[in-house]
C-alpha cells in the first residue's frame, strides 16, 4: 500500500483512537487534531498533533502546511450533546466540517489531485414520526425518512449534501472548472459499540454503558425501554468500513453515502447477553421519555445493500462475535 499523510479530526474521540491505530499499522503518516492532547501512546503514532478548536483557523492553518491526501473528519457533536446545546452543535458540526471541505478543496487544487474526504454520517438523519411507523419500515434505504428529528441529524444531513456540493457543483458559476479537487465518501454508522472507551454525548450510548457498567461489576439503569431497537456496530467494523471506502475505486461507487449495518438488537437483548456475560451484573430499565423519544425516531434497522454491491461491505462481527471475540477479552483486561 502506498504510504499516504492522512488527517483526522476527533482523533481522540472513540472511532478516532482504533483508527489512528489502524492508520499507522498499515504504514501511513498521520497528522492529528483534537481539543484536547493525545495520550503519549496515541501521540507517538502520529506525524504531529495540533491540539485546538477545529473553528480555529490557526488549527487549520497548521494542518495546511502538510500535503494531505486523505481526511477522515471525526470531530463532532454527537445527538445528545448537540441537543442540549443545539447552536454549539451546528458550529462544531455544520461549520467545523465546512472548515475542512474548504482546507481539502485548497490542499486538493495545491497538489493538483482530490483530496479524499471521509465522513462518519449516522443513522440519526433518518426520523420516523411514530413507534408503528418504524416497526412496519423495518430497513430504510438510503433515501427513505429523510426528516431528521435532532439537531445532530439535521447537520449531519447537510454535511452529506455539503460533501457532494463541493465535490461536483462548487462554485458552478465560475469561468474555472473548481470541481474534481474533492472526492467525497461517508458512511451512516450506526450505534458504535468499543471495548475500550465509552462513548460520551449519544444517545445509542445505552448500550456501551451497559456493558462497561458491567465490565466494571457497577449496576446500570439504562434509559431507554427494554424494546427499543436500533442497529449497532462494534468498532472495528466501524473503522473497516471508513477505510475500505477510502480504498473503493471510484468507477464502483453509485452514491457518495452509505448506510452500513451490522446488526440490530432490542436494549433487552444486549442486557441478556450482557447478564449471560457477566452474571452478578444489575440492569435495570427506567427510561427517559425524551432520549426514548430520539432512539424511537430512529430506523430499527437499515438497508446496506448498496454498499454490499458497489464496495463489498460485509460486517464481521455479529452480536455474539462481538462479545465473545471482541469485547469480552478486551474489557476484561482493561478493567482486571
Ligand atoms: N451514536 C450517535 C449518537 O448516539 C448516533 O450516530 O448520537
């Protein structure tokens, strides 16, 4: 594989950390940014870490020095966050990630080649009005229930659209072609599940606390009722999933987003293989209406055969597998 310099924003943040493991593994020079320092572990991987704010135009001046070929723009705020805060939550997410569409575009006509741009999307831009709704759609594709229902879904949405403006129509009106500098590609990941960092400001978090809670031999009261039903990923698909998009040609691609999917289980399934998994384990259920509210406009599965056909997506981990193979030797350890 060649060696490319690859910039990733969130690069502490969940996904951020197993991929700028991955990255690295597989020979690339990283250049990180993060609100805050990378542990010396994660530092030592990466080419340079610029700590800051990504609506800093210092950070990204700092980024532009470098010839970057690929960026994987992590940095957000995720739905629960971003609802109790919702102007913060465009700033971070609608601004932040049109900061760095820019910087490609700059980078992408510098080096005279596109500058791919890889974009975590989620399953929160869908919104399905009601419970009977979501229970009779079953799997959305990518173009149904587009009528996201927080304010994390609503930009996330419209970075998807942003993605595809400036690859294909920027500035269509002037007398220079200043299309073609961005390659744009995203995934709509569903609730990620990691072994080793608990997720902070989702609302898919329900089932990452459960199983740390448990790890931890601490009791959990998960706020979500035991039927809600959303799809989840463990992490290393997750980050398979960024990468192998990165990798697709691009004569295969139909789409610039994808949805990806893995599997689809109530909270009540995940609090019985988390029981099964850990038996002294507490789970009780006292859900929040409003967080409820969110998770219940959300798909209860999605549609990924685009992605199967044009990519070759395929999950690895299924629930079981990713307890037995993944989660439960690496929790264990990390809290033992
Ligand atoms: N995990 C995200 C959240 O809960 C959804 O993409 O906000």
């Amino acid at each position: 594989m060649n060696k490319k310099t690859i910039l990733l924003t969130g690069a502490n943040g969940e996904i951020g950390h197993t991929l700028l493991e991955d990255l690295t593994n597989h020979g690339h020079s990283v250049i990180a940014i993060d609100l805050h320092p990378l542990s010396p572990e994660h530092e030592s991987l990466c080419e340079e870490v610029i700590v800051g704010n990504i609506l800093d135009e210092d950070v990204i001046r700092a980024a532009e020095k470098h010839d970057i070929h690929e960026i994987y723009h992590l940095a957000a705020l995720l739905s629960t966050s971003a609802e109790r805060n919702p102007e913060l939550g465009h700033r971070v997410n609608v601004e932040g990630t049109l900061n760095f569409l820019q910087l490609a575009y700059r980078l992408g006509k510098r080096m005279g080649e596109p500058v791919k741009f890889l974009f975590p999307s989620t399953i929160a831009v869908f919104g399905i009005a009601s419970l009977d709704d979501k229970m009779r759609i079953g799997k959305v594709s990518e173009e149904d229930c587009l009528m996201p229902m927080t304010m994390y879904g609503v930009n996330k949405l419209y970075n998807e659209h942003l993605g595809r403006y400036y690859s294909e129509l920027y500035k269509r009106l002037s007398p220079e072609t200043e299309t073609g500098f961005i390659d744009f590609r995203g995934v709509r990941f569903p609730g990620l599940i990691s072994a080793f960092t608990v997720p902070t400001g989702g609302t898919s978090d329900f089932a990452p606390e459960m199983i740390h809670s448990a790890a931890q031999h601490k009791p959990y009261t998960c706020f979500v009722r035991p039927d809600a039903q959303i799809p989840f990923m463990a992490m290393p698909d997750g980050v398979r999933a960024l990468v192998e998009l990165a990798a697709a040609p691009a004569e295969n691609l139909t789409r610039r987003i994808y949805n990806i999917g893995a599997f689809a289980p109530s909270a009540a399934e995940i609090a019985d293989i988390v029981r099964k998994a850990f038996p002294d384990t507490i789970i009780t259920f006292s859900p929040d209406e409003k967080r409820q509210g969110i998770i219940d406009s959300w798909p209860a599965d999605v549609d990924d055969s685009a992605a199967r056909n044009d990519w070759g997506w395929k999950p690895q981990y299924d629930l079981e597998r990713t307890f037995n193979e993944y989660l439960l030797p690496n929790i264990t350890k990390m809290y033992s």
